[in-house]
C-alpha cells in the first residue's frame, strides 16, 4: 500500500483516521481506502468489519469491487486482487531449502543427439520436425521469447524483454517450468562461455544452491549440449530451471513419458537494479546468483524477473542507458505486480540535483505506469562500513525523492526502513559493518559475494515485511 497521496486520513473520518499514522497510510489509485481500513482496523480502529464497511460507503460511497464513480475523483480503478501480508508468506528456511529427495544423476555432452527414441519438446517458436511437438512451458523471468536470425540459432530462444531487447544483447537470467513424469530428461542448451549456466529445481526444491556450469570443464563456443538429469524413478514432478547465458533448444522425453504446463504462484515480483543485482564476477550465477532470486523465494514468487544492467544507475547510462530511459520497456510493460529499484551507487559521484530530478522523474512513471503495483526502493550500495559524503548524500538524495513520491525507502547504510510518507518505522542496522565486510564484500571491494548476497536477501526481506501488513 504505497504510490500514492490519497490517506486513509483524508477518505475515512473517525477513528480510522488512526490508521493514518501508521505505516500503512499511504494508498494507491488503483487500491483506494477500503483496502487499508480492512486490514488495520481491528488492530488501529477498534472497529468491527461492519463498522468498517459502513463507515467507508458512507465516505466514499462503496466497499467493493470499484470505489463509486463520482464520489472521490482522487480515488479511480479497481481494488487489487491480493494483497502481500506477512503470515501468508512461505517460512525463508523452508523456501529456500534444497531438494531432499534422492539426487538427481546429471551429466553434460557436447552432442544435439537425444537417447534414442526421446520427442523433443520445443519452445515456442522453434520449427518442428519429424516427431517434435511444442513443449507447454511457463516462462518466467522474462518475456518476448524467440529465435535466432539463423542457424544454429533458429533452434534456441531467448528472451528479448531487457534492454537492448535483441537476441545477442545478453538477457542475462529467466526460467522456465514445466510438470512431467519422466524419469529422465534431457535439456538443449548453446554453450556460449563459462558463462553458461543453469539450475534444477524439482517439486519447489533447488537441487543446488548456486547455479551449475552447463559444460563442466568447458566445450566449443557455440556448440549444442545435452544435459540428462536422472531423477531414478517415474512421478508427477514440477520442474524449474533457471539459466544464464544459455541460449534454450527445448526438453527431451522418453515416449513414454508425458509434460504438463504448470501455474506460477505468487504473483510477479520484479527489481530494477545495477550489477548489486545483475550478478558481477565477485558471485556465480550472473542475476540468478545474487540477493534476487533467494528474496523472490522468501517472499514466494516464482515469477522472478531480474531487470538489472551493471554499471547504470539514475543518471549513469553505462554501457546501457539510465533506469528512467529503459523503465517503459523493461518494467511497466511487463506489469509486475511487486517491484524492487536499488540503484544510485554508480550515480553518487554525480550532481545530487540531476539524481533527485532522475529519481523523481523515474518514481512518477512507476505510479502512473503501475498503480497498483507495490514499490520498495532500496537506497546508496554501502560496500563499507563507513561511507564516504558522496554515498551518504546520495542515500539521502533517494530517500527524500521517495517521501514526495509516495514510496518507501529502505536505507543500506543505516538499515532504516522508511514508510511512504518518509518516517522512519524501524531501524535494523548498516548493511555492511567492519565484522561482516570481508565476508560479504568481495574482492573488488565493490560487489557482494555469494555469501554477501545470501546476506542480503535475508536483511531486505526483513525491511520489507516491516512495511507490508501482518
């Protein structure tokens, strides 16, 4: 409940103003009052569900489905499916726990060649032949799928939903899903480098912790791989993988065997980041090996998308462009329904000036684009315990930019969590502290490790259930 300058205190009178002074005041267009005086009044009004629904109608004339048009012009559009609360959300140990049923049985081979008899199960896209039919996948992570200009490529997808949106531009990291009562699979990947990786997740579980050479002891540069994955037994199975770098040919299955399409569950949370979420050498796994995806799964979305270019930033373009030239393209058009924006360490030897008017500018696109959709904003990438002005300056920069805007704010350096309105709500602590920066920070003394970012995940879930209701 953040994204926008309607208050609770200024659409309900009576003791529900109360719940103007929370943390939970704030209100998007697309939410209204309704939603927040629900969920707070038996614990801010005193008030029953009925006495709420009266009071409401009676200030805004409906306590369902669409607010009454005409009644409050500041409050338009329909109410939001679901909300994020706290005790709906998976325990952070179980969630991101490895698969304990027995393990898998994987091997890698420089060969387009399947086991003999195995129907290759495409992508979309991809030109069928001989017994081949299209897989029923659920993509995840990514969006506007497709092949290569030519061959070998007109056998492999990619995602064309990150800036610069071509098929050689370097996606990064998506996923896709499947169900299938195979006992054995093979997956088609194109090795590009040692960049190329994957994960497997059976029923929910990683398999792995980090993600996986995709050719172990590497291979030929755009060469065609199988992976086989022996799961030892046939069962109804949901099967995520997760890759980097990897160009995809589809999933091959026994004859005998059979795949499903499978839901995503928990809604889409994306995050617009710099390389503190698109992976640096100082991690493994590219985007898929940062704080991103273990928060996701705290926060239980398979729908992960991880919109971030190293070297950008609110004002820095690195080899890529700002966040604010790229927002329209790679995030309101994809519609997620939760988003997380860290930026500004690339931008804090800048003009603070131009990164408050580029951060202002860039928030009032996410509310208009999205108005419905929940927005945390984390501040200045601290890599040490003692910052210097242009960090410290540039986390302030960001936070007052986020109180006009209507966005919460969750400060590295102090570990301040801030609500829409710019209080403060709770204080956890600097991210990064002399006991903890040599384990967390790496080697370039800019970028988290694979510990840091495990790290990470765990200290921004924790601001962020700070600011969504119990």
């Amino acid at each position: 409940m953040t994204r926008s300058d309607v208050f609770v205190s200024e659409t309900i009178s009576g003791p529900l103003s109360d719940i103007s002074r929370t943390k939970y005041e704030p209100l998007g267009a697309a939410e209204a009052a309704l939603t927040a005086a629900k969920l707070y009044a038996d614990t801010k009004s005193g008030l029953s569900a009925g006495q709420v629904d009266t009071a409401i109608t009676a200030r805004i004339g409906s306590t369902a489905g669409k607010v009454a048009a005409g009644n409050d012009p500041r409050i338009t559009g329909a109410l939001p499916a679901a909300v994020w609360r706290r005790r709906d959300l998976p325990d952070e140990a179980l969630a991101d726990s490895l698969y304990t049923g027995p393990a898998p049985v994987i091997s890698t081979a420089q060969t387009t060649t399947p086991n003999t008899g195995f129907v290759k199960h495409s992508p979309p896209g991809v030109a069928l032949t001989g017994t081949d039919v299209t897989g029923p996948y659920t993509f995840a992570g990514a969006g506007s799928f497709a092949i290569g200009a030519a061959p070998p490529d007109t056998n492999y997808v990619l995602p064309l939903s990150k800036f610069p949106h071509t098929y050689s531009s370097g996606q990064g990291t998506w996923s896709v899903e499947f169900g299938t009562d195979a006992a054995t699979f093979q997956i088609r990947v194109k090795w590009i480098s040692a960049a190329t990786m994957y994960r497997l997740s059976v029923d929910g579980r990683k398999v792995t912790d980090l993600m996986q050479a995709a050719a172990p002891g590497g291979t030929t540069p755009g060469s065609g791989n199988l992976i086989t994955v022996d799961l030892g037994s046939a069962a109804p199975r949901r099967i995520r993988i997760d890759f980097t770098t990897a160009p995809w040919g589809g999933i091959y299955l026994p004859p005998s065997a059979t795949m499903w399409r499978v839901p995503l569950l928990g809604g889409r949370l994306m995050t617009f980041t710099d390389s503190i979420g698109d992976g640096s050498a100082q991690s493994v796994g590219g985007g898929a090996g940062t704080w991103v995806d273990r928060v996701a799964r705290y926060l239980g979305s398979a729908d992960v998308w991880r919109q971030g270019r190293g070297g950008t930033g609110y004002i820095t373009p690195g080899a890529y462009a700002t966040l604010g030239s790229r927002v329209a393209a790679d995030v309101v058009a994809w519609a997620p329904q939760r988003l997380i924006i860290w930026a500004g360490y690339n931008d804090n030897g800048g003009d603070q000036s131009a990164i408050a008017s580029a951060a202002s500018s860039l928030y009032s696109a996410i509310r208009t684009g999205l108005p419905a959709c929940e927005v945390y904003v984390l501040g200045c990438w601290a890599p040490t315990p003692t910052p210097g002005a242009s960090i410290v300056n540039t986390d302030a920069t960001l936070r007052t930019a986020c109180s006009s805007a209507g966005l919460p704010f969750v400060s590295p350096i102090t570990g301040g969590v801030y609500d829409s309105i710019g209080a403060l709500v709770a204080t956890h602590g600097p991210f990064i502290t002399s006991g903890n920066q040599s384990a967390y920070v790496g080697g370039d003394s800019v970028h988290p490790t694979d510990a840091g970012h495990a790290y990470l995940a765990r200290r921004i879930t924790a601001a962020i259930k700070e600011l969504m209701p119990a």
